[in-house]
C-alpha cells in the first residue's frame, strides 16, 4: 500500500478512539490520517482529479466530522493548488445537521495554456476541471468564496473576469459571483440542495476592449446534501386487514416514508420500526415490519376477531439508515383489522322446541328457533340456514331466517288438518350460508327437535261434488225433484247439523230443501233463455253448520238442459224489393232461422199462401233459404204482402207463417230500383212527385235572393255616411239607474275631495313634473287627431290607432287607475239635511188620516196608524 497523503482532525479528543472511513472504495483511511490506496491505481485513473468523502466518528457522544478530499498526480498538477492539503475543507456535523468550523480553502484555476506554433512539442492533455462542493445551509458569512480564476494573461494585459449560467445571470440569479479583477469566485447565500443539487456556470476572461482572451471554461457546482429534513409518511392513518387465525409471516400491508435528503448517502436512507403495538393480547408483538420496505407482516400466531377485532401500531420512520441516536424520524399510525372467517358455527339454544297452530291456518309463524354465532354479524360467516331433517314428509312447514337476529321462524306453508294430524315432531338443522374454515375442528350444524300442536277449528261443509253436474231435458215442469245436493262437515269429533239454502239463482228455477239438500224446480227450465250459456244453467247453494263459530260453505250446480222441438221457425227479412218487369236474376233471397237446435231446426220447407201464387213463386235452394220471384212478366209499382209459410225438421214439427213487404218498382238497366221508382212504390203519384219538385225550386230560388239582397246591404252600408245620434251612442257616456243611496247612514264621507279647487296657486309653484294624479295640469293639452266628416271604411282603423297613439304619449292624461275629476260639483246643496226626520213613538204625532189614502198608504197606515200591535 502506498501513501498518497494524511488528513488530520484538529479538534478531535485525544483520549477517545476516532473511526475514520472513506466514502470511495479505492482509498482508505488509518487511524492517524493516513490515506493509502486499497488497490493498485494506475496513472490513467488519476487523469482526473478524484473526489471523495472521509468521515470521523467517535461513539461517546456520537459526533461525526466529515472532509472532503481532492486528489490528482503531482507532475500533472495544473497548480499546487490541487495538492491534497489544500482541498481539505473540515466540517463538523452533530444530529441536528449544521455546520461548523472553518470554511473549504479555495483553489486557482487557470485557463488551459494554448500550444506554441513553433517547432514540434509534446501537447499535454487538457486539464478537466475538477466539480467544486458546496455544502448545503452554510451559515457563512457571505460572500462565501470558493475558487480564484486566473489567465496567464494577466501579467501582461488587464484581464476582466465573469460568470455565466444559471445561478449568476440566470435564474435564479446572483447566487454566484465574481470579482472582475481578482477572479475570485463566491456563494452569496446559503444554498438548499433540495431546491437544487447541480449548478453549471462558465467562467470567462477577457481584456479591457471586452476581446476575449481565454476559451471559456465550465465550473460544476455540486450542492453537498446535509440532513436537514425529516422522512415524511405517504399518509398519517394507514389501514390494513388480515384474516383471523392467520399464519405467522401473513403479508398485512406497507406504509411508505420518504426524505428529500439524498438518497444515496445516509441522509436520506430511511428505515422502520413498530414503536408500540395495542393491545397486547393474546402476545405483545403479534406484528413486524421490513425495516427496509416498510411491509408489516404477523410474527405470531393466535389472532382472533372475536377476542380483538382490531390493532393499532405506531410506525417510525428514521433517516441515516435508522440511526436512533442522531437520525431524524417521524412517525404514522397503523390500524389493523381482524377479517372475520368462519371460525364459528351456530349453535341453537335449545335442544327442544315447541309452538302450535290452528288447522287450516297459512302464512303464521308456529315459533322462533334462537341461534348463537359469534362471528361478525350480517356476514355470510354469522347468516344461518334451517333445514327441516324430518317430521314433514308432506311439506306443511318451512324455516325463514330473520335477518335482523338471525332466528329461524317456523312458518306453516300448507294447511294443517287436525283430522289426520293433531301435531308433528319435526328434527330440524342449522348450518352457516359459508362451510366452515378448514383448520376448525367443528361440526359444521347444530340440531335440535320441534314440537307443533294442531289445534281444532270449526270447518265449513264441504259439497261432496262440486260442481255437480247433471243432465235435464228443458221443458220440464214445476215441482219436479232435480237432484240430491249434499254437503258434508269435516269436523267428525263436533255434532253438528247442516242446513241448505239457495245462494244464486238467475232466473228462479230451482229451490233447495233445507234440511236434506233436495232440489226442486219452481218454474218451466228453458233451454232458449238468455240465462242459459251453451246450454248449461248453474247455480249456487250454501251449506252451514251450527258450530261456534257457524262455518258455511258453497257448491255449484250445473244443469245441462237437452233441447226439444218447442220453438217455430221464422222468415228473414221482413222487408224487401223487386223489379215491377220479371227478368232474368230479380228476385228474393230468404232464410228461416229456429231457436231450437239440431235436429229440431233446419232443414226448412218454404211455400206460399195460396192468395200470393198468383203473383208470386218460391222455391228453396238449400236447407235454410228459398227464393222469391214474380210469376208474371210485369207488376205495377207499389208495396206488396207477401206471406211465406215455413216449417221445421223437428219431431213433432213446427210451422210458421209470416209475412214480407215486397216493394215493387221500376229499375234502370243495372237491376236497380230509380229514386222516382222507389218514390212511387212507396204509394205517391206523378201530381205529388212535381209539387215536391216545385217547392224545392222555389226554396232554392228563396235563398238565393236572401243572399244577394244581403251582399248589397253591406255594399250599400259600406259607402253610406257613417252617422250616429249622440244620444244612441253609449260609448264613453254615464248611463243614470236611479239607484237610491245607503240611507242615513251612508253620509260618511268627504265632500271636499269631489270640489273644484278655487285657485291653481298652490300647483303652479310646485316643481314641474310633481302634482297629484286628480290636479289638472297646467302644461298645454295634447291635441287630438279630428275624425274626419266622411271617412272611408277603411280609416277608421287608423282613426282608433292614432287616437290611441295620442291617448299613450299624452303627459297630462292621469293613469288608467287615478282619481279622475270630471267637473266641478259646487259648494254645497241648498237643501237641508233629511236626517232631522225622525220617528217617534211618543204618540205627539196622529197618523190616523194616513187610513184615508188608499191601500196604497195601508202598510203606513198600520205602521203608524191606530192600528193595533202584533
């Protein structure tokens, strides 16, 4: 190992050991301050000066000094400025991260000599300039000098030196400087390398003429990083969960610190740690943390949500690599909560049940089943399903599950019949909607028995056949027995009668026995009637018993009623027409229609009356229809009763004979009867059909001169004078009703609001624009267009316009609302007041001669006459 040189620390204790170590792995440092090369380094490594840290600690009081350190081969050393026992800065450093003692030595840095043009010379390679470190939050004082620029100029010219870049002319600006003449290069403040690590400026020579004389060099300017600031957590509360019963080295969750120090030197290398763990059950430390990745995982087994369902951790974070001594540290709070899992099975609280229910009763709850699970409520670990094992082979109960208390109810799903069953022993089972987890040693339900009692309910009879069908033959009489309707009563422990009645009958055919059920007819049944629907007719019957309390039931009869022959036929329509000449196609379609069916219906036989063969023939051309036509060649236009007799198939069978109004007419060349034909078969003669004509004519003729008259009238009132008597026109006149006043009492009021005022002073020396609505104005009135004497129809529109214009833009018409004066009603009335009337009931007064006026005056008279009182 070779020397290359010796740092020594002035201020260290004598007595107390000092650690000294290099931040590069190529150079180490003795305890006396020696620095020595670890491995070999070859001159092409020193080409460039090396830079490294050497830090001095001594464990008592846990101080720590720091240099910086600059080495460069000594025969290639632009200046012995670079030597290494003037790049040594000393600086002290304490856990709070300021600095002391003296400040770094500035260097010289020269300008690079340009190579000579005569004659041949070994060029040397140009020297790098080395960066200048300046540590962070120096306390000065400042000016702070750093470096002295120098040109080998300078001897021979006056040389002016500067900086440019960011940090001098740059933003941000004048945190460098230097002085132009000496070259002397100084901080102006404290640097923070959080702000800004890096800083690159350019020094520049040049003359007194501004030429330059040098190249410019590059200064690098590396802000060294101290530890001022304090690793700062991503989130104060952090939130993390684990499963219950969780194995030891379960990954639960990471917090995460940061430091704006430098990551790269222990300053910003952060460590964790768990500064308390809460509670401390079932261990104290159930939980660790990667003091390097911050990932928090369990340590020890026995976490149990129903125990403790939640921890709380307090998490320090501490900086120079988590060194509790002089680190800087902060902390954030872990909460940790237990997952449920289904650790739990539910368990019934009693081995036995019991409940009971009414028979026929659905839908009622016969009792609750109680179940405890101590697994997180409303979880599908703490739900519970029943299941019914045995005891209901025909499903008369089902379990719901309560989801407020998770408790089974028993609810009754299908009647019950204490008949056939007076009560039931049910096994049933509860079980978790989710297995229970793997590592439980556990049964995975709980069992328990139930006991149900039916109680007995009075039940309404029941129709042994319902509906009853039978089948009748329609026609059959009063009185005749229909058949048995009997109802029975299930209730066989109870003594009970049962007693019948008619509950729905339409049309009143039948009647009930009331103590057998026999049923009878009171009336002809009717296969035809509108109560019949597809030849069934129905009806409804109560049975009851006399139980406690009385139950009733009902039962349908459906009587199939089989048709007879007891309906004729008939002959559709009853109204038709033909031609009055017998041609080929003019003639009669007809139908016969039978209310009874098959086979007591169609076919039809159709023939005429014998007092009609002479005009008329008929013949049939299919079961139901015939056709009518004339037997002659013509026949006179007019109404004619044709009557038709039909007969149907029945056994015995039906006839019928009815009667069809023919019109004859005459008919156009299409087959069709002409209006004045069919006028004339509806019985008017020629005389009748142009006297109709004629008034229609003459109607025609009336209206139309109506409406000429009327369009002259308007053309006549239209270039007529428009005149109008005054005293026709009521527009804008006051109409008189003589309406009487109040009375006596209707004199409240101020005369003096409807008088004239005496004089105007008092409104013409008000301001202009101000007065009462009801004052007259004293500016001159807005003039009014003049209607003119004749006016054409079509100004008169644009009369009312303009008037209305005019009425708009008026300034001294009062609004629409006011208080309008219309003229001056006088002073006072000359007449006296008729309120001294008075009546008088002291009898000073004879009214006896009102008797003597008429009827007229009676009312007064026995108002004020001798008269008596009522």
């Amino acid at each position: 190992m070779v020397s290359s040189g010796g740092v020594k620390f002035e201020r260290c204790l004598r007595n107390v050991s000092v650690d000294m170590a290099s931040s590069d792995p190529s150079f180490g440092v003795k305890d006396d301050g020696s620095v020595y090369a670890q491995r070999e380094v070859s001159g092409l490594s020193l080409s460039e000066p090396v830079q490294f840290r050497v830090t001095a600690r001594d464990d008592p009081n846990a101080q720590a000094w720091e240099t910086t350190v600059k080495l460069t081969l000594a025969n290639e050393s632009p200046s012995p400025a670079l030597a290494l026992t003037n790049s040594q800065a000393l600086t002290e450093r304490s856990s709070g991260g300021k600095l002391h003692g003296p400040q770094p030595l500035p260097f010289v840095i020269r300008f690079p000599r340009k190579p000579r043009s005569n004659g041949l010379h070994r060029r040397k390679r140009d020297w790098v300039i080395p960066p200048i470190n300046v540590p962070e939050n120096s306390r000065g004082p400042f000016p702070q000098i750093l470096v002295s620029i120098r040109s080998d100029k300078d001897k021979s010219n006056q040389i002016r030196y500067s900086i440019t870049g960011a940090g001098a002319d740059q933003p941000p600006n004048e945190v460098f400087q230097i002085q132009p003449v000496t070259g002397k290069m100084s901080v102006t403040r404290p640097l923070d390398r959080e702000e800004r690590s890096f800083y690159h400026l350019r020094a520049h020579a040049v003359d007194m003429n501004g030429i330059q004389v040098e190249t410019p060099i590059d200064l690098y300017i590396n802000v060294i990083d101290m530890n001022d600031n304090r690793p700062e957590f991503q989130n104060q509360v952090y939130n993390g969960s684990v499963p219950e019963n969780a194995r030891p080295g379960t990954y639960v969750m990471t917090v995460t610190a940061t430091d704006a120090d430098d990551n790269a030197t222990s300053n910003g290398m952060v460590q964790y740690l768990i500064k308390t763990e809460l509670p401390h059950n079932p261990v104290s430390h159930l939980f660790t943390i990667n003091s390097e990745t911050g990932d928090i995982v369990t340590v020890a087994a026995g976490l149990d949500r129903e125990k403790v369902p939640q921890y709380t951790l307090i998490v320090q974070a501490t900086d120079m690599e988590g060194a509790q001594s002089y680190g800087l540290s902060n902390t954030a709070t872990a909460i940790i909560t237990v997952i449920d899992i289904n650790d739990n099975a539910p368990e019934l609280t009693d081995s036995t049940f019991s409940g009971e229910v009414k028979e026929n009763a659905t839908g009622v709850i016969v009792t609750n089943l109680t179940v405890i699970d101590r697994d997180q409520p409303h979880t599908p670990n703490w739900n519970a399903v029943y299941k019914i094992l045995s005891g209901d082979p025909h499903n008369h109960f089902t379990i719901h599950t309560n989801p407020e208390n998770n408790d089974g109810m028993v609810t009754v799903v299908k009647p019950v019949d204490y008949e056939q069953n007076r009560a039931f022993m049910l096994n049933v089972a509860v079980y978790n909607q989710v297995p229970l987890a793997s590592n439980i040693q556990s049964s995975q339900q709980h069992t328990a028995g139930i006991t149900i009692s039916v109680q007995d309910v009075n039940e309404p009879p029941m129709f042994i056949n319902n509906p009853k069908y039978i089948r009748l033959q329609e026609g059959i009489p009063a009185g005749h027995s229909v058949c048995s309707f009997m109802a029975k009563d299930p209730d066989i422990f109870m003594q009970q009668s049962i007693r019948y009645a008619k509950l729905s009958d339409p049309a009143n055919w039948l009647t009930i026995n009331s103590s057998n059920g026999q049923i009878y007819t009171t009336a002809v049944l009717d296969r035809e009637s509108i109560f019949v629907k597809n030849n069934i007719y129905e009806a409804t019957f109560l049975a009851a018993d006399n139980g406690y309390p009385p139950r009733s039931g009902t039962g349908t009869l459906q009587i199939y009623l089989t048709d007879v022959n007891d309906n004729p036929p008939a002959v559709l329509p009853r109204e038709a027409q033909i031609c009055e000449r017998g041609r080929h196609g003019s003639f009669i379609n007809v139908t016969a229609t039978d209310a009874d069916e098959m086979p007591n219906g169609g076919p039809f036989s159709f023939d005429l009356h014998p007092s009609a063969q002479r005009n008329w023939t008929i013949s049939r051309f299919n079961a139901d229809h015939a056709r009518i036509s004339l037997r002659i060649q013509y026949l006179e236009s007019g109404v004619y009763e044709v009557p038709v007799t039909v007969m149907d198939s029945g056994n015995p069978t039906l006839t019928n004979q009815s009667s069809i109004m023919v019109k004859v007419c005459p008919c156009d060349e299409n087959g069709d009867c002409s209006t004045t034909g069919a006028v004339a078969a509806a019985g008017l003669g020629t005389g009748a059909i142009i006297a109709i004509l004629i008034c229609i004519i003459i109607l025609l003729s009336m209206v139309l001169l109506f409406v000429v008259w009327m369009k002259r009238r308007e053309k006549e009132r239209q270039t007529k004078q428009l005149l109008i008597d005054p005293e026709d026109d009521v527009r804008d006149n006051i109409l008189k009703y003589d309406e009487e006043g109040g009375g006596e009492e209707d004199q409240d009021y101020d005369l003096s609001q409807l008088q004239q005022p005496e004089s105007l002073e008092h409104i013409m020396s008000k301001p202009a624009g101000v007065r009462r609505v009801d004052e007259r104005p004293v500016i001159p009135e807005s003039q009014y267009p003049i209607r003119p004497i004749l006016p054409h129809p079509g100004d008169i529109g644009d009369f009312i316009n303009e008037g209305l214009r005019a009425a708009d833009n008026d300034p001294t018409a009062p609004p629409y609302d006011s208080l309008l004066v219309f003229d001056y009603e006088g002073s006072g009335s000359t007449a006296g007041s008729v309120s001294s009337l008075n009546s008088s009931s002291t009898g000073d007064q004879d009214y006896d001669y009102l008797n003597d006026w008429g009827p007229r005056f009676k009312k007064l008279a026995d108002m004020y006459g001798g008269g008596n009182d009522d």
